[in-house]
C-alpha cells in the first residue's frame, strides 16, 4: 500500500515507511507548535494593543 501523505513515502519500501513517518511527524509537530503559539501571543497582544489605543482615544 502506497503512503498517500507525501510523495517521497511512496518511494520507500514497506519496511522503511513507518521509520521515515515517525521522523517526518517528529520534526513536524514542533514546528507547527511553536508557530501556533507565536500567532497566538501575537494575536493576543494586537487585541490589547488596539484595545489600549480605542480607550486611550475616548
């Protein structure tokens, strides 16, 4: 069975598949996570920074 989740998983033997997802998925997840927060703190600060600016401005 071909791996559908990128195109070098094809590629691979059977027996090779399962080591190459791990460290797909191992070097992934970090990444996504650490962006994730990053937009999260940088959101947050954008709605109390234009928070701060609408009652500075009233």
């Amino acid at each position: 069975m071909a791996c559908h989740c990128c195109p070098v998983g094809g590629l691979l033997p059977e027996s090779a598949r399962q080591g190459y997802l791990a460290a797909l998925l191992f070097v992934k997840n970090p990444t996504i996570i650490a962006f994730t927060f990053v937009w999260m703190v940088g959101v947050l600060r954008q709605l109390l920074l234009s928070g701060a600016r609408d009652r500075a401005g009233a």
